[in-house]
C-alpha cells in the first residue's frame, strides 16, 4: 500500500532527530524495553546513535509476574542489551491477574520504571510507542466521545517520560528489525480481540487504510500533535478568560460568560463545574450553556445544581457530601484517616497494594492530608502542575475529586497525590530507597478500582 509520504529517513536517523528534538542529545536515558518489536526496535535503534548524540543509556525490563513466558522474554532483552553493550536492570513485580490487571500492571510499570531511573540518576525514561499506537489511540479517544483536549492523544514527552519513537511508523519497526536480523517476541495479549485497542489495531485500521487506498497513521497522527498544539492554545485564552470572569466569594460573571466564543465558554464552564466536583460531558456542557443565557437550573451530578443566582453562575450543592475533615500527621509514627484513605508514617517497604512516598530528609512537618483547594500546585520534576489538571489528566472522575487525599507540609505545599503524582511513588515495589527511609503509606479505599497515572 502507498505511504501518505513518500520519503521516509532510517529508524535511527527519525530516532536521532526525535532525540534532538526533545533536547535529550548530551543527556541520559532509561530505555524501557518489553522484548516485543516497537522497543526493541528503541533498542537497537538507540544504541546505533547514542554515540553521535553522546547519551547515557541504559536498559529495564518488568516482569509482571503475570504470564510464564515472561521470563524468556526477559532472558531475550537481558542477552540483546549485554550484545550492543548496555547495562540491563530487570525488575520483577508479583501482580494478581484479575480486575484492571492491564490497567494495574501499566501503573505498577511506570512507577518501577520511575524508581529506576531516579536511583540511577537518568535523565529520562523512553518507551518504543510508535506513529500507529498514536493513531489508534486517538481513534479510540475519537469514538468514545472525545474532543480537541481528548484528541491530544499521547505526548513526545511527558516530564521525564520521552517517546522518541512516535515519528516511526510499526511498518518502520518491522523494516529496521527485518534489516538488523534482530528478533522480537510477540505479547499474546496484543492479539486479545477482547481488548478494544486489538480490534482497532488488527481491524479498524486495516479497514481505513483499504478504503483510503494509503497508509493513514501518519496524517491521523499529525492530526493529534496538531490537535494538541491547538488545545494549549486555547486552554491558556480560557485560563485567562477564567481569571477575569471568577467573582470574589466564587461564581462566575454571567454577562462575561455569554460574551465568551463558545469554546471558550465551554471550557470556562467546565472548570466551575469540575472545580465543584461535578461530572462534564459534552450534553452537560451544552445545557449548561443554555441555563447560563436563558436561566433555569441543570441538575448535576454528585447532588449539585447549576444556576444564575446573585448576579453570578454558581453551582451550588444540594445533598452534596462534604470532602473529608483534613488529618494531621506530626511525625513518624503518625496515623489516621482521611475520608476512606488510612495514612501511616513508617519505616520500610510498604504491603502490597500500599502506596508510599519516600520523605525526603528535610521534610516540613506537620503533614496534613487535606482535599484539594483552588490554585493548589504540585511539584514535578518538570515544574509544577496544577493539581486540577493532574486529577483530570489522571481521569479521577469529577465526583470522586473532593475524596482525592491531597498530602501537604507545613508550608501547605502539596507534596503528593496518592495514586496520581508523583509517579515514583508507587505500590510495594522493590526500592532501595523505600526501604531505609520515612516513608508516607497510604492504605487506598479497599472497594474502588483506582484510576492509574496517565503517559
Ligand atoms: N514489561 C515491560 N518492561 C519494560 N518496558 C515495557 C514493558 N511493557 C511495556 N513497556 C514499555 O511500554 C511501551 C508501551 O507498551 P504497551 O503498548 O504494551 O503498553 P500498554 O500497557 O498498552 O500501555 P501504554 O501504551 O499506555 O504504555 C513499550 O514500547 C515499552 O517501551
């Protein structure tokens, strides 16, 4: 089938240009690698340029503990990086197969991964995701009702996590391992046709390239990288709009808001609504909008209502829980609950299924565990987010967002979002780190199925 561009540059040469485009070139790198093509083709690739980009790397690889055939794969990984000369770390967890296990396994992933690549001292951690996981996500987002936000789909980089791939076709993976005589192993789960993202893979994709008659990852993913350029764009006039429209005592100016263009109104009414924990859909919205220019009142979610009240559009609660009374933790030792969450400072590994965060030695204490406040920000290693952001990057659904435990020093800065940021705090896993220091456990809900950290 033709390609939607005619001239394509060699595997390492697209990954060396991706390097340098994320300004990685003189850095050091955590290439996280399955054994399945598009990382090994990370591997191989990165290994032919990484003297020319005078990069650092090194190599993991998680075991599940899910599948038996794991630890040949780990074998296969561990042999290839010792023979293009590279340290490989291996990490081994002990997940339960069951509800979520994707979901949990991605999470426990991720999280390991970030341990990793700190206690190394790496700059960043680099996964094989290529042009065709980029078009089937945004196809998939598409179909379940995303917009322009949705349809950023998967970032070049995210804090420390790089996909330097992304500009390289499955057929390009495919091509450059054929040419390398390199071999790769083939995940059975990538062929679950229970899973949406196979059948979009094997069938939906094939279907649009025959009827387009070329190759169509390319242009759908050049939509996302576009679609997402455009979304900052009109995030930061929304965030401006937001600033001048917010009354003090709360609310929004109603005459502002009518005068807004409606996808700015959207995205302003969106941010009161999820601000007050209520759940935003497109419907939602729409009606939303329509009470904001003829009045009336819209039912939302989590017993709160919409309405033009007192010169301002507010919503306000009806039966609306109350977040959790915040929890004081003094010192090591320190225990208690917040909302459904228990929270203890110990010594160690936690138990699986326990989140913790290390404590640095400096640590401000009181801690206290509170719900989110408007204008609360965390630290990443990129900078700081806003915590409202990383909730909905994080897909906490609007409801369950005064629940979310936001841990806080004494100088009320927020240090950690149990679940959510940041990422190297993680569950029971394997950490040096976590072993000989304070560390913050967070015993999660036990009945809800949590929402893992977003790539
Ligand atoms: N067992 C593993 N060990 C190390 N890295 C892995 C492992 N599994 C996946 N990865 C990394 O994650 C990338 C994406 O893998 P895959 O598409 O299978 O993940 P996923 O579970 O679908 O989730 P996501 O795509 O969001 O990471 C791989 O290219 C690889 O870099």
């Amino acid at each position: 089938m033709p390609r939607a561009t005619p001239e394509r540059p060699s595997l390492p040469a697209a990954l060396a240009r991706s390097y340098a485009g994320l300004g990685v070139a003189s850095r050091s790198v955590l290439l996280a690698v399955s054994g399945g093509a598009d990382s090994t083709a990370l591997l191989v690739g990165t290994a032919r340029v990484r003297e020319a980009l005078a990069l650092r790397v090194e190599v993991a690889t998680v075991d599940h503990g899910l599948r038996a055939e794991a630890s040949e794969e780990v074998t296969s990984v561990v042999g290839l990086a010792a023979r293009l000369g590279l340290t490989c770390h291996v990490r081994r967890l002990a997940l339960s197969p069951g509800a979520g296990m994707e979901a949990r396994a991605r999470a426990a992933r991720y999280a390991t991964l970030e341990v990793l690549r700190e206690e190394r001292g790496l700059d960043f951690v680099a996964t094989g995701h290529t042009l065709d996981d980029q078009a089937e996500t945004l196809l998939m987002r598409l179909s379940r009702g995303a917009a322009l936000r949705g349809a950023r789909a998967i970032h070049a980089r995210a804090s420390s996590l790089i996909r330097p791939l992304l500009a390289c076709s499955r057929e390009d993976v495919l091509a450059f391992l054929a040419t390398e005589e390199v071999g790769f192993v083939r995940d059975p789960m990538n062929a679950d046709p229970s899973f949406f993202r196979t059948r979009m893979r094997l069938d939906v994709l094939p279907a649009l390239n025959r009827a387009a008659g070329f190759s169509t990852v390319e242009h759908l993913a050049t939509f996302a990288r576009l679609a997402s350029e455009d979304e900052a764009l009109l995030a930061g006039l929304a965030d401006a709009a937001w600033e001048r429209l917010v009354l003090p005592g709360g609310g929004l100016d109603p005459v502002g808001l009518r005068a807004l263009e409606p996808p700015l109104s959207r995205r302003v009414l969106a941010r009161l609504l999820d601000t007050a924990g209520a759940r935003v859909d497109h419907a939602t919205l729409e009606r939303g909008r329509d009470v904001v220019a003829h009045g009336g009142t819209l039912a939302l979610s989590g017993g709160l209502l919409l309405k033009v009240t007192g010169g301002r559009v507010r919503c306000v609660g009806t039966e609306r829980k109350l977040p959790p009374t915040p929890l004081v933790l003094a010192g090591p030792g320190a225990r208690g609950d917040f909302g459904a969450w228990r929270f203890q400072v110990a010594e160690g590994l936690p138990p699986p299924g326990v989140l913790a965060l290390v404590l640095e030695e400096g640590t401000a204490w009181p801690l206290t565990v509170r719900s989110r406040k408007q204008g609360d920000r965390i630290r990443t290693r990129a900078g700081h987010r806003k915590v409202q952001d990383a909730l909905v990057d994080a897909r906490v659904p609007a409801e369950a967002r005064a629940a979310q435990p936001v841990v806080v020093d004494a100088r009320d800065a927020a240090l950690w979002l149990p679940g959510v940021l940041p990422r190297s705090a993680m569950s029971g896993a394997p950490s040096s780190a976590v072993a000989c220091r304070h560390s913050l456990w967070a015993f999660p809900p036990a009945s809800s199925e949590r929402r893992t950290p977003p790539l």
